[in-house]
C-alpha cells in the first residue's frame, strides 16, 4: 500500500489544522483537519477491500520463430458476489532476466460471477525469452489518495526461436567396422543404445524381459543406426569471440544461433540423430524423434553469450573428446574466436568430419584452420548456402 503525494500532503495539513484548531481555539480549523484525517482513513479503508478476481492465462504459441506470432489471452472472473469491478490492470511482458514492459488490461464495469477475455500480441522481433505474467491490479480510492498494487493469476513463459534458413545437404553417415577402418555407408548397421521405459506404441519385442523384472517396470531396447551421421553442433557462446557485442547483443552471435537452428532443422527433417552444446557447458538433444528438437531450439533461445576465456574452449573441446557424442562435429564461433581455431582442430581424431562456421562480417586477413572444413558466411542465411555448397565432408 502507498500513499500518494496528495494523501500525504492531506494528512500532514490535516494534523496541523486539527493541532492548531485544538491549541488556539479555532473550531473551525479543527473541523478542516478532522475532516481530512477522516477521508484519509477512508481511503485505507478503500484501497484495502481487494477486488476477487480469477485469472487463467494461455499462451498460443508459447514456442515461435523470431518474427512469427504469439498472442496471449487472459480470461478475468469476478468471483465476488456485490459490487461490479472497474479496474485498469497492467500484465507484466518481457524478456526474462529483465525488466520489461507492462500492458494495460482494462477492466471495466465486471460484474460479479462474469469474465471477460483481453487479448494481447507478444514482441517476437527479437530470439530470447519472454516472460508474462503476473497481473498487476492496481486500486486507489476515489481522490487517490491511496495506492495498493496485488498480484493476480499466474506466469507463462515463451521461446522465441532463431530464424532458421532451409538446408538441403546433410553429412554422409560413417560407420565404425571391428577392426577399426571408417566406411561410408547410406544404411544397415543397428547397435543396442540404451534402455528405457515402455510407452504405448513399442514393440513388445523390443522388451528386455531380464532388466523388466528387476525394476518393476517394462523396459525396451533402444536401437541406434550407426551408420548416420551423428551431428554436434559446439555454439561458443563467450562474449570475447563476437567482436561486434555491445549494449543492444551481437547480430554475428543471432547470425550463429540462427545457423545452429539451420542444422537442427535439416538433421530434424532428415530425422537424424543431433546434439547441441555450449561451449559454456549446457547440452541438449541426442535423440532422432521429432520432440527432441525442441529441447534444442529451447537451448537456443535461452542462449546468450557469457564471460568467459579459453578455459571454457579447452573445457568444452576435453568434454567432447571424452564422450564422444557423434561423428560430425560443427563449431560455429566468431571473426574474434579465430585465434582459438587450433582447440577445436585438435578434435579431428575423436571426431572424423569436423566443420568451422564462422560468422560475421569478413576480416581483411583471417586465419585458415588446418584439418578442418571452413564455413565463413556473413549471416545466416549465407551460411546455409555455403553449407549446401560443400561437396565432401
């Protein structure tokens, strides 16, 4: 609760008056003060009988590309039973981690047991995340001489992805034989991968019978196709290595983001197995089913680039040569990351195919990386036209 400038200029004045009325004899100065301090009391009085009000909250989509639409629609009930409710409420919109816009929501004459809808579009010019929520309502008193803000209904948050641009190439599959030797095959060669828990749709011959009785719980085989192509995509995300960062983001770091969801979206067309990494440590992905690109996109949309040295590069690069993940890897990184190109080239071992995207406007002398493919594109839509480019991986 808050007391306005004019309220608390009508109690100050209203002490005096009732002080002086009171000291000196003057009734009538002490009747003004009365008067005041009353219709103070009064406002308090007001400004604390809260409005009841029911607020459900729905996202549709709560997942867009950048520039696509999102709009959020608040249904606000009256759930009081005296008293029609006029209210200007304010819902919060904006990035997550900052402090964002408000959105008026006018309320006007709701009457009790009724609900209106208000309906707002979501800013999607920009690749984050955008948090809305919760309901501000704000009640003054007649001569607003009090303020009491209360929070009504709950959150939503929505992923506003990186614009993707269509691929049509992707790596050819490798497969490791016994005795050690690389074969490029289109198919054929399914390995156990891990075990899961049964849902609706498996195949019951599938089943490990032996690991279901131990648990508790029917558990199937998973079964990998290793003979295609298992792509990692490595997104440095340290500040230091988008030389174009300032207050506003980088748009070399969206160009990158928007080359990584390039990726995903080919691999998730072609229903390939693909993961996502941040040189700042996070992952996600690893699956082939179409669900598993959302984790992916979600890590997208999420990311921003951080503090952070070549430890996190040597960090990141030690953690993918352990694991293991895949058999292409492509590491996209700035014009100011090229001076640590020779970490990611040590991964040619670990890693038979191994790609360097690099974005950003091109520099007069720039180095070339020694073992690896170069992708130097401008943007992302350049980017995935010199991937399509590229004749052998």
């Amino acid at each position: 609760m808050i007391v306005t400038l004019r309220g608390a200029g009508l109690t100050v004045g209203g002490v005096a008056l009732l002080a002086t009325g009171f000291t000196y004899g003057y009734p009538e100065l002490a009747v003004l003060g009365a008067t005041a301090v009353i219709a103070q009391l009064h406002a308090f009085l007001h400004a604390a009988l809260r409005p009841r009000l029911s607020v459900t909250r729905s996202v549709d989509p709560d997942r867009v590309a950048r520039g696509e639409g999102s709009t959020v629609t608040l249904t606000v009930r009256n759930t009081g039973r005296f008293g029609a409710a006029t209210l200007v409420a304010h819902d919060q919109c904006g990035r997550a981690g900052q402090p964002g816009a408000t959105v008026p929501v006018p309320l006007l004459r709701l009457r009790p047991g009724r609900d209106t809808d208000v309906s707002y579009p979501v800013p999607t010019d920009r690749r984050g995340v955008v948090d809305v929520g919760p309901l501000q309502v704000t009640r003054r008193d007649p001569l607003g001489l009090v303020s009491v803000s209360r929070s009504h209904g709950d959150t939503a948050r929505i992923w506003v992805y990186p614009k993707s641009h269509l691929i049509q190439a992707v790596p050819a599959g490798i497969s490791r034989s016994l005795d050690g030797r690389l074969d490029r095959v289109p198919h054929g060669a399914i390995t156990f991968d891990t075990l899961r828990e049964y849902v609706i749709g498996d195949e019951l011959r599938h089943v490990h019978w032996r690991t279901s009785a131990k648990v508790g719980e029917l558990m199937v085989r998973e079964h990998l196709d290793t003979s295609l192509p298992q792509l990692v995509v490595l997104l440095d995300d340290r500040a230091a290595s988008w030389a174009d960062r300032d207050a506003a983001g980088s748009a070399s770091f969206e160009s990158a983001c928007e080359a990584a969801a390039s990726i995903v979206a080919a691999a998730t067309r072609e229903d390939l197995p693909v993961t996502l990494h941040l040189v700042s440590g996070p992952a996600a992905g690893g699956g082939r089913i179409r669900g598993a690109a959302r984790g992916l996109l979600d890590l997208l949309a999420e990311a921003e680039p951080a503090p952070g040295d070549e430890e996190l590069l040597v960090t990141a690069t030690n953690r993918l040569r352990q694991h293991r993940p895949g058999d292409t890897l492509i590491y996209l990184t700035g014009t100011a990351g090229l001076a640590d190109l020779a970490l990611v080239s040590g991964l040619k071992g670990p890693f038979p195919s191994v790609a360097v995207g690099v974005l950003g406007p091109r520099l007069a002398a720039e180095p070339q990386p020694a073992g690896v493919l170069l992708l130097r594109a401008e943007d992302g839509e350049d980017f995935a036209a010199v991937w399509d480019g590229v004749t052998r991986w």
